[in-house]
C-alpha cells in the first residue's frame, strides 16, 4: 500500500511541476527531507523520485518563467555558485577522478535545485509553505524517533531513514538539531492543529536528538535550545520552563545516556574520538600539499592515506574513516579558497538575517521575516556546531538556507519599500499558490 502511495504521488507531481514548477520544487523538498520511498517496502524504494520531480521543475521553470531571478544575484547565491566552480575545479585535479566527478554530478544538482528553489520563492506565502515542508518532513522523524525512545526508555538507538544520507545516527542527530528552530518559531506563528503538531514534534525531537547516542548532537543540543531561548520573548519562563522539564526528566535518562557522554571526556582511551583527531591530521596534511585545489571529492581512499598518513592505516588496521568535520572536509577535498567561500557564504547569511530583522523593526505586518530570519540562524548555528565533529558539508537543508535568505531579501526588500499592508501579512490558511 504504501509503495502504491508513494509512486501515485511522484506520478501525478512530475506533470503538475510542469505547470506549476512551485508545487514541483515543494514535492522535490519533501522527498529530500522526508525520504517516503524509504518507508516503503516494495518497488518505490527504487524510483527516482527527486530526479523527476527536479527534471520537472526545472522544465516547468524555463517553460513559465516562473522564477524571480533576481534572488540569483544576492551574493549568498552567487557565493554558492563560486563555491560550485570550485568544487568543479577540484573535481578536474582529484585523486580519485572517477568518485569524484560521480559525487560533483549529485551535488551539482543539490546546488541548481536550490537555486530554482530561490527563484520560486517569489512572496510570503510560498516562503511559509517552504518552511513548512522542511519541517514537517524532518519532523516526522523528531516525532516518530522521540516516542521510540521514550517507548524503549531510551535503551535503543534512534536511526534515520534506510540508506538515505540521514540515515546514521550521527547525520540523523544534526538534521534534527537543524530541524528544531523550524518547529519552534513555525509553531509560535501558526494555530490550530497545525501549531499543535508542530510543537508535539519539538518536544519529541529533544528525546530522539538525545537517544541517537551521537555525542556531538547531544553537545549541540542545549546551544540550540538556548539560542531559541535567546532569540524569543519571555526568556525567564521559558528558561524556567526548561529547567523544570529537565529536572522531571532526569531521573528518566538511562546511564547508559550518560556513559556514553562520558566517553567525550576520556577521548584518549575512546578509539572512536581518537581516530577523528588522527583524520583531521591527515586532513591538514593533504590541505597543506594540495591547498589550492584539495584531493577533490571522496579523497579519503586508502591510498591517498597511504600517502599523507600510512600511520593511520597501521593503527586502526587498514580501516579508513570518514572525516567528521564539515570544515576540514571541505579544506581538504577542495582547498583553502573553498573553505573561506564556503564559510563566507554562511557568515553573509548571518549578516543578511540580522540586517533584516533590524529593517522589519516593530512592522505587524513583517513580523513573518523575523520569525523567519531567526529559524535560519538558529539552524545555520546548529549546523556548525554539531558539523565541528560530524560530516555534513553536503547536507542539503545548508544549501536551500542560503537560498531562501537570498529570497528574503528580495521579498523582503521589496515588502520594506512598500508603506504597511495587512495584505503582506501571511495568514495561516492553506490558499493554493499560484507558480
């Protein structure tokens, strides 16, 4: 049945993207974030499902015209396409050619999908309608791992999706964290069933943060708590509140919880941590050989650590390891001039949120664009805390983040030139969106 569901879906959304590219990008959002074929158990495992809906969007765009293309010259996006050649240019001179012009083609498409996905986003509406597809799609998970765990007494480990780039426990725990800012501030600006539903899945996605037993979300995760905190009115109840849930919830957290954090203060011993330290070593090494263009994607072959760290191999057996930080990854598989760009890039996402938020000032009618700014920056912020020891530099929620703050900006810009207008307003009735 669900395979049939899932199929039917993808089916009648391809020509639907055609005429409507909108819809076709929100269809692409959900299978990126949701991975319904992974809940399956038949023959929709296997269908292409973001291939198509991506194909017809894209058609569907150069057939309408839908997009606004202004939002592609906002230097967030233009930076995301410097960040593109370069990772073009460190394919031309991999290690491992083959691999890496294979992983260029996948995140090519991930990198022009969020540029569509920006020039769709052309007002308020189809800005919500954004949000709300990426949280809801990440939070099916937060919701269905945290009554697992809570099922379980948090004995067992909370995993992502089948074989999806979520799927370890460590890339499910940072999507969560990245996730929690959209149910927060979606939740505070929706009502009804939809605002009860958004705030089941964030306090439910604490829980199932905690229970992947992934040591950097759980580091991550009270900074991001405490940066929603922050960022939102009534602070003292909300700290209060906070501070309450944790003390009934203790008694609760099994020690098992708590050995494994504790490992993170004896790393010598802990062979996990150690290997991470060793990698990011070889990683400053190959950065230091290559610093221009890095040993492209999907260097770390054995080898290439035969070359740079032949110790490496010696120590843990021959096994290789993946390098578990997004800064030193994108260092060493594409330079140091693509990890200033990329760091750039994110920096002028933060710069952009803020510069927003001060415009909107005291606006009713701007009120959205705050909400808004603040779920980006929250999200950007758990993303390089948690990435400090996890590999995500390719995760696809980053780059759809730096294209919607460059359609923020447009619409925003555009809303600010405007006098106040209660049509600017976003109501919270589903009204189908043309485009």
């Amino acid at each position: 049945m669900r395979d049939y569901l899932v199929f039917a879906i993808i089916a009648v959304s391809a020509p639907i993207g055609l005429i409507r590219p909108y819809y076709g990008m929100l269809v692409y959002m959900w299978i990126s974030y949701m991975f319904p074929h992974e809940l399956a158990w038949g023959f929709s495992r296997d269908l292409p499902g973001a291939k198509l809906a991506s194909l017809s969007t894209v058609a569907g765009l150069l057939i309408t015209r839908a997009g606004n293309t202004a939002s592609v010259f906002q230097r967030e996006n233009i930076l995301m396409i410097v960040l593109w050649c370069l990772f073009t240019m460190s394919s031309v001179f991999a290690f491992n050619p083959n691999l890496a012009w294979s992983k260029w083609m996948e995140i090519s498409k991930l990198i022009i999908m969020a540029l569509v996905t920006s020039t769709l986003l052309r007002d308020p509406k189809k800005i919500r309608y954004f949000f709300l597809v990426i949280a809801l799609s990440l939070g099916f998970y937060g919701f269905k791992g945290g009554l697992f765990s809570l099922l379980t007494g948090g004995q067992e480990r909370v995993w992502g999706p089948g074989t999806s780039v979520i799927a370890g426990n460590n890339a499910i725990g940072l999507a969560l964290n990245m996730a929690l800012p959209f149910l927060w501030y979606l939740a505070r600006q929706e009502t009804g069933y939809l605002s009860i539903t958004l705030y089941s899945m964030f306090f439910l996605t604490v829980p199932a943060i905690m229970f992947t037993y992934s040591r950097a979300s759980a580091f991550t995760l009270p900074i991001v708590l405490f940066a929603i905190m922050f960022r939102g009115k009534n602070r003292v109840l909300v700290l209060c509140t906070m501070l309450i849930g944790f003390i009934l919830a203790f008694p609760f957290i099994p020690q098992k919880f708590w050995n494994r954090q504790n490992t993170a203060l004896q790393y010598e011993s802990d062979r996990s941590a150690m290997s991470r330290i060793d990698n990011w070593k070889f990683c400053w090494r190959l950065a230091l050989d290559r610093p221009l263009t890095g040993g492209g994607f999907l260097f770390n072959t054995d080898r290439i650590f035969a070359m740079y760290a032949p110790e490496f191999l010696y120590s843990y057996g021959g096994t290789t390891w993946d390098t578990h930080n997004i800064y030193l990854a994108i260092l060493a598989a594409h330079g140091f001039p693509a990890l200033f760009v990329f760091l750039l890039m994110i920096a002028f996402c933060f710069l952009s949120c803020r510069r927003l938020r001060r415009r909107v000032g005291s606006r009713a009618d701007l009120v959205w664009m705050t909400s808004y700014c603040y779920t980006v920056e929250v999200s950007l912020l758990a993303l390089l805390v948690n990435g400090i020891f996890v590999n995500m530099e390719y995760f696809e929620l980053l780059y759809d983040l730096v294209a919607v703050v460059a359609s923020l900006k447009v619409v925003g810009g555009r809303a600010l030139s405007e006098r106040p207008n209660e049509s600017l307003r976003i109501t919270n009735d589903l009204i189908p969106v043309t485009g």
